[in-house]
C-alpha cells in the first residue's frame, strides 16, 4: 500500500521530519488513512493568549492531498477543527502559553475523529522560517510559548500532523 502526500512545502519539508512515503501491507485497509501519515495544514484562526479563550474553536484546512494507492482521500481543502485546551496571559511572572487539539476532520457531511501529534509549526508566510514560538507537546495538542509576552499564532500558520492511529474515511 502506498501513501502519497503532494506537498505545498518544498523547502518547508526540510525543515521538519520528512512525509512518509509509504506503510507497511496490512496496517490499513481500502479507504484508510493509515497511521504515520503526515498532514499538513494551515491554520485559518488566529490565536493570541492575550484575546483567545479555552474551548475556543480553531479551524484549518490541508494544503496537500492525501492519497493512498493512487486513491485521493483526502483532498487539499479539507477543514479540520479543534479548539484551545490551555492558555495564559504573559505577565510579569508568567509566560504567555497556548495549547492547541486538532480532534476532527471534515469530510463532506461525515465527521472524522483525528488521532495525531503536531510535528511541528513554520510560518505561513515563508515556509522556510520556522516560527520564533517554544513548542512543546502536550498529549496530542502543542502549547506555544514565549517568554513575557502573550503568544500570537497568526492564522496562515501551518502545521504538520503526524496520525497516530489510522482514519477510516469510508
């Protein structure tokens, strides 16, 4: 079985761990996205420690599509969602903190469970800059950190996803 991810990053992609190309026969079936796919995504909320609040929704959309055994299951475009699950404001003896679980993928009219880790982050705007954010895993969200002041993620950021467990999208 073959996974296929056509990225939108070419000089983004060297700077974190490489897409997986491929998985092993029998950790999948059909309309499957198997585990050790990478997504990538953008993020189209902005968040900021200083505005933001817990439960607050996040959305994204991938940026490249997913496609195993020369099937797309996933097409670039498709929302994922999450929401805020930590925060806190900077102040003179706190750091500013956001914590971040993407929990859902968007399909048409079914809603799919996502099972992943974020790998890691790089700016929207030039994927060959990394972020100048702390990041920390937490579970399977990312907290975003910085020293004194709040944590601005703008929305455009990109995201890379690591699926921890497969996605059954039929």
């Amino acid at each position: 079985m073959n996974v296929t991810v056509v990225s939108a990053l070419p000089i983004g992609l060297s700077l974190l761990q490489p897409a997986r190309a491929s998985v092993s026969q029998g950790q999948t079936t059909d309309r499957t996205v198997p585990a050790g796919t990478v997504l990538d995504v953008r993020l189209k909320t902005t968040l900021d420690s200083g505005a933001s609040w817990v439960d607050q929704p996040v959305k994204a959309v991938t940026i490249a599509d997913v496609a195993v055994d020369n099937r797309v299951l996933l097409p670039a475009g498709t929302e994922v969602t999450g929401k805020v699950i930590e925060l806190s404001t900077a102040r003179s003896n706190r750091v500013g903190r956001i914590g971040v679980l993407l929990e859902q993928v968007l399909l048409g009219k079914r809603v799919l469970r996502l099972q992943a880790e974020v790998e890691g982050a790089l700016d929207g705007r030039d994927s060959a800059v990394r972020l100048p954010l702390a990041n920390t895993m937490v579970g399977r969200g990312l907290i975003f950190s910085t020293g004194r002041d709040n944590v601005r993620v703008p929305a455009g950021t990109i995201l890379r996803l690591l699926l921890k467990k497969p996605m059954r999208v039929s």
